[in-house]
C-alpha cells in the first residue's frame, strides 16, 4: 500500500475512533475495546493481576487508559517505554441541574471545561456525552445523538459583531435543545434514554457537550483533516495503533506503554491524570509482577523514555508574527519536536536525539516547534510525567491550526507518521 493509501485508511480509522469518543470516559473505553479486540487482556485494578512477562494487558480507570505489552524476556529492571497522551477536550460540562432555559426555550446549563474556542461553538450540532452513576452502584456511558446548538445572534441584532465577539460565558454559552418548560422537561432524561436507563436512577453524573460532526478529509491531493477533540485523541489514537502491531507482529526490547490520562486541560491534577498516581500505580504492579524491589524499579527508571505527544501550533499563514520568525512548523511535512527553554515542555539534547533516532527507525521526517518570545507557551503531560517518575521525557506531537476549536485541522500525513513514530519507539 502506498504512503498516501496508507495514510488514508489511518485517518478514517481516526475519525471513527473520534466519533466513538465524545467523552473522555468513551475515549478510555474505547482504547480498550480496541486492544481487547487485538488479544489484551483488561485487568480490574481491585484484583490481584496475573505474571506479567510476555503478557499484553488494559486498564480504565475513569476517563483514562492505560495499555502494556511485556517483553517475554522481562526482568525486575527492563525499561518502560512509555507513549503518553490525554483523552480530554476543551469544550462545556454540564451543571449539576442541567435542565434550564427562558422564553419557550429548553437550554442546557453548562460551565467552561478547560481553554475552549468559544466562538467557534457556535451553530454547530452538538451531542451530550458522559457517564452516569445510578443507584445500584453501576456506572454506565451515555451519548445522544445531535441534541444542542448554540445559536448566534443575527447580525442584525449586533452590527458590530464583525468588529469583535466577545461572549459572556454565563449568559451566552447555554445551548438549546428544546422549546417548552424547563419545568416540565429532563435533559439527563435525554442522556438516559440514549443509555437505556431509568433516569430516576441517576445518582450523579459527568456530561461533557461535544461536536457531532464526524472528521472529514478534504483539500488538494486530500492533504487535510478536520474533525473536533484532536487535541489530543490524535495523539491516543496513534498510540493505540501502535501499540496493537507492536503487539501483533513483534517482542519489543522494552515495555511498552500507552499513557492516555484524563483531565490535562485543566492541569492533570486527579486521579487520571498524569500528575496523579495512575502511571506510577500501573509501572509499581507490573515490576512487582516481574519480581523488582524498590531499587530495581528505579534502575528500570533510570533507562526508560516516556514520549509525550500532544499537539502543537503549525504556522499559520494569516498571523505569521504570532509565530517564531525561523522555526515555522507547517502542516504535511511531518510530526513536531516540542522544544522550551523555560520546560514547559521536557525536550532537551539527549531526548531530541533520540527522537530523531526513532523518527529515523520509521523513515519519517520531522520538524521542530519553538514559540514566539512574546506569546506564552502552553505545556503538557511531559514535564508533569517527568517530574513526578524521574524518567527522561520527549515533547512531541502534530501541527495543527485551530488549536482548541470545536473542529480543529491537521495533516493527514502527519497523523500516520506519527503513529509509525510511536511503532518505532515501541519497539525500543
């Protein structure tokens, strides 16, 4: 199959993985209906889990994943190779009385969730998605089909809103769903009835809002995919893939980890979130599982990589200046090496070689992403995970344009490099 064919089918696969996602409890579920589907085994983190060398396995633990594959050979100090990423969006979560709405209108009542485009949720299709918690103690996943909008003012209404939107986040970011009295209607009924749930069992609930749109290819030669929550699902995606053929068609020289956290929007401070437990929770069993003590674990430590992949800014074309005038990253011409003198991101000399290395395993070219001086630079799991575990760390991703839309756009190419990448690293 040729490169571009190829690339193709991984962006369609990306796009039905995204539809199967509009939470971030669907994208941790969904990882690991994948891998089990490819042979892993899913483990409940309140059993005693099985020997671990030459095993493949999968955990969830609320909106978060995390996937390994064992050497055969393991021992008590093989490195982790470990692929991180995040499973969350920008975007709204629901109140907690969600039912609301004035003049006729049923609308949603939600509150901002992490650094969203605002404007850019406007007139579009939206879904409700989340979990529910009911009274007999079972959590199950909900989502409806499109159900909300957010419906413009006529610029007859504002004739200067081409000079400028600025949108009340309280007062002009509740969705419609309906026209009746908010009285007498139940929006958690909706998301109920899409689980097959009595709503009058519903103890509480985490419902995020989220495009229904499915991701399209589209452009010159199809260079371009759009779709909402690439940031980062792009990234989880590419790790599932990878992780799957390592597993598939051979034995890596480390451990390989899949790392898809919850909650880095809004900093990673939970218990899915990469500054949590979780990772150190899964290496702690699995070393514990090949016999290691506290000081092979930390031998181990010393030799793994963890390789943090999130999106990045591509250069784009109307706003030069708001880019680095030299290092200028652009769709289609490869995935991106995060670099930041201040750490926001956790790159230095020896981790860019070795991304080099490894970009250079899978025959893909690669490019670089500083900021400009005089716009901040955001950050990722990497300096968190490399804080928190002492293990060297690699910022890394894809370039974007629309960072934090609703429906963000990035390089077909660039998708399915960056999952030969992580193949690459996998493999040690």
């Amino acid at each position: 199959m040729s490169h571009a064919a190829s690339a193709r089918t991984h962006v369609e696969d990306l796009a039905d993985y995204v539809a199967a996602s509009p939470s971030s409890y669907h994208a941790a579920e969904e990882v690991a209906r994948r891998l089990e589907e490819q042979g892993f085994t899913r483990l409940d983190e309140t059993e005693a889990w099985p020997a671990q060398a030459g095993g493949r396995f999968v955990i969830v633990r609320d909106g978060a994943a995390i996937a390994w594959v064992v050497p055969a050979g393991a021992t008590a100090t093989t490195p982790s190779h470990v692929f991180g990423a995040h499973t969350d969006s920008p975007g709204f979560k629901l109140k907690p009385r969600p039912t609301t709405g004035a003049k006729g209108w049923l609308q949603a009542a939600v509150e901002v969730y992490g650094g969203p485009l605002l404007n850019s949720w406007l007139d579009r299709e939206l879904r409700l998605a989340g979990r529910l918690a009911l009274a007999d103690g079972r959590v199950v996943l909900a989502s409806t089909g499109p159900l909300l909008r957010l419906p413009q003012l006529a610029i007859h209404l504002d004739r200067g809103v081409n000079n400028g939107l600025a949108l009340d986040k309280q007062n002009e970011t509740q969705p419609v769903w309906g026209l009746g009295d908010p009285e007498e209607a139940d929006l958690l009924a909706e998301l109920a009835g899409a689980a097959g749930v009595d709503p009058l069992e519903i103890r509480g609930f985490d419902a995020v809002v989220a495009d229904s749109a499915r991701g399209a290819v589209f452009g010159k030669d199809d260079a371009f995919f759009a779709s909402g929550r690439l940031d980062d699902l792009a990234s989880v995606h590419a790790g599932v893939v990878a992780l799957g053929e390592i597993a598939a068609h051979g034995d890596p020289h480390a451990i390989a980890v899949l790392a898809a956290f919850d909650h880095e929007e809004l900093g990673s401070g939970s218990r899915s979130g990469a500054a949590g437990p979780i990772l150190e929770d899964v290496l702690e069993r699995i070393y514990a599982g090949l016999g290691a003590d506290a000081v092979d674990v930390h031998r181990a430590y010393a030799s793994s990589w963890c390789l943090s992949s999130d999106v990045g800014h591509s250069v784009h074309p109307n706003y030069a200046g708001k880019h680095d005038p030299v290092v200028q990253p652009v769709l289609g011409s490869g995935p991106i090496l995060k670099i930041n003198a201040n750490q926001r991101y956790a790159t230095d000399a020896v981790g860019a070689a070795a991304w080099h290395r490894w970009c250079d395993a899978a025959g893909v070219v690669t490019q670089e992403f500083v900021s400009n001086n005089d716009v901040p630079c955001g950050s990722t799991i990497g300096p968190i995970t490399a804080t928190r575990l002492g293990i060297r760390t690699v910022d890394v991703g894809i370039p974007i344009l629309s960072m934090h839309s609703a429906r963000e756009l990035a390089g077909v190419s660039d998708l399915h490099d960056l999952a030969a990448v992580a193949k690459a690293f996998f493999a040690g």
